[in-house]
C-alpha cells in the first residue's frame, strides 16, 4: 500500500514546500541546549537559548530556507586540563526552528550565558498580478 502524501494531490500545486516545512519542525525537536519561547509585544518573538560556556565566536546565527538555525561549537580544550567531575555539556549542537512566512530576526543578543534571537512578524506584500491572456 502506496503513502499518498497531501502535497501530492493534484489541488494542491505548491504545497510540498509546506510539507517539507513540517518534517523539518518535526525532526528539529532535540533537547540540547535547553531554550525559552516567549511572544513579546504583539508582533514579536523571542528564543532564548541557555548556552553557558560558550563565547560570541563559538555561535552563529543564520537563517537558511525560511529556517532559523543556531549552531555553536566549542574550541578544543587544552590537553593540560583533568576534571574530576565534568557536568557542564560542551558539545556542539545545532537547533533550527521553522520561520511562518512574514517572519524576520531582527537581533541576537549574548548575554550571561543566554543568547536571545528576537523576531519580528512583518506585514506581508500584498502582490496582485495580472496574467495576460494571448490568442493563439
């Protein structure tokens, strides 16, 4: 038995890219570094991620394909190092969040140990487009 997926219905032109949207929100869902959610004024956003350890030049932010992905990767520690006890994670992670359409990061802000992506909703641009029609 074939999966027909709904972007395959013949209605719905265009409508894959929503779907490869959704696998992607599904799959993002990893739990490291912990982070906040919070809807600020009432057009903003702001993800807050707990990232104790790492410095302005182990993160970067990028947006890639209507997608906000965080990544950080710390410099090796030096070898003249021995912990008896090592708790604070420090391993490189990468965490993507699915932007709606209309959707911009306006900022992002290091500071002690959280960095803070701020989002803004923008008014879409509303395109109406005539379609010539020719005679053959």
């Amino acid at each position: 038995m074939n999966r027909i997926s709904p972007g395959a219905h013949p209605f719905m032109l265009g409508f894959d890219r929503l779907e490869r949207m959704a696998e992607r929100a599904a799959k993002g869902a990893e739990g490291y570094p912990p982070c906040n959610i919070e809807h600020v004024a009432p057009d903003g956003f702001r993800i807050t991620l707990a990232v104790a350890g790492f410095a302005l030049d182990d993160l970067s932010v990028t947006t890639e394909d209507r997608q906000l992905v965080i990544r950080g990767r710390l410099a090796e520690a030096g070898e003249d190092r021995v912990f008896l006890h090592r708790g604070i994670a420090a391993r490189a992670f990468q965490r993507s969040f699915v932007l709606a359409e209309g959707v911009e990061v306006t900022a992002a802000q290091l500071e002690d140990g959280l960095l803070h992506v701020d989002l803004k909703r923008v008014a879409p641009q509303q395109v109406v487009q005539t379609i010539p029609i020719s005679r053959k």
